[in-house]
C-alpha cells in the first residue's frame, strides 16, 4: 500500500453526547476499534491492531464533521480534543463550543441520534500482509499516522484506500502467477532433458 494515499475507515458505533455539571457539552466514543475484521470486498479483510496508534496520540489532530476540514470540532493541541486507546479501541472526546452553532447543530444530531457514527483519517505507517492459501487476503495494521477523527451522516470506506488494496492483491496475484510460469517452465525443462 502507497504510504502516502491518505486512508479513511468508518465505523458504525455509538456516539453518545454529555453535559457536565459546568454545562460543558461533550460528543463521545470509539472512532476505531482494535481486532474487528472489516471485509473491504469479498475474500478481502483489514483490521487495526492495538498497537496501531501508539506513535500518533501526540500528533495535532482535529475533530471534523464528515471529514470536512471547515467544520472543526476540536483540536488536540487547543485541548478541545481528547484521544487515548483502551483494550477496545481509539475512545475520544469532543469538547463543543457553545458560540459555534456549527459544533452545537451536530451537537444536538448526535444527542437526538439523527447522526452517531464515526470515521477517522490517517496513513498506515506499517501493517502486515497475510495472503492466505484459499485466495482471500487479511492486512492487519500495526502503525497509524492519524490525522483527524469525524462524526459523520454515512460512515464509508474512502474508494481510493479501496482501489489501492484491490492493486496491490492484482500486483500480488501477477507476481504469483509469474512465479508459477517459471516453476512450470523449469520443470518441463527438467522433463524433456531426462
């Protein structure tokens, strides 16, 4: 996988909003979750391995609303946005700026449940590759260069982050059939010089 395609994965959870006794709203819950096999396509698997963020909590990242970079929720650095990882996932917490009716609408979606699922953007950093005997193909990855976490209307696997894996299996199955040839041709060699 091209290093610098920037990825997104989505995940049908449960967002849940919070008011605290100060009357500080907050959107809450899991934007990845660790050890869930997602089918990207049929015979095709990925997931995040736990380990997976350990490099990037202390990156500046952003909270959006469905990816868009004009709809910041929270920013780490600015405190707004907290991150941290459990042995379920990536759990985070929004903090929402009552001026900004921007941030209190989706606010008050996520609250009434019109919108409670999530997606985060990021480039995979390492991940392992287990192309198994029966044709399908599973990558586990290990390391993640988040850059933003979104509340988002429909959670979507990003195409291009599809269309990259689905050409690097093509590239591995040429690669495999290449190698066949050869096996074949040395052995039919090996026949006729006897």
């Amino acid at each position: 996988m091209d290093r610098k395609i920037k990825q997104t994965r989505s995940l049908q959870t449960e967002l849940t909003t919070r008011a605290d006794d100060s009357n500080e709203m907050y959107i809450e819950g899991y934007f990845a979750v660790f050890n869930r096999q997602t089918e990207l396509w049929p015979g095709a698997y990925e997931e995040i391995a736990p380990e997976a963020f350990d490099e990037t909590l202390s990156n500046d990242i952003r909270a959006l609303v469905n990816h868009d970079t004009t709809l910041v929720l929270g920013r780490s650095k600015a405190g707004t946005l907290e991150l941290k990882t459990d042995n379920y996932g990536l759990w985070g917490r929004v903090k929402i700026n009552p001026a900004d009716t921007d941030a209190v609408n989706i606010y008050e979606r996520v609250k009434r449940g019109d919108v409670d699922q999530c997606s985060f953007g990021f480039n995979i950093t390492s991940e392992e590759t287990d192309w198994r005997d029966d044709g399908t193909v599973k990558w586990r990855i290990t390391g993640i260069d988040l850059h933003e976490v979104s509340v988002v209307t429909f959670p979507a696997y990003e195409d291009t982050g599809v269309q990259a894996r689905k050409a690097e299996v093509e590239q591995h199955r040429k690669r495999r059939l290449e190698v066949r040839k050869k096996q074949l041709k040395e052995r039919l060699k090996t026949c006729l010089d006897s």
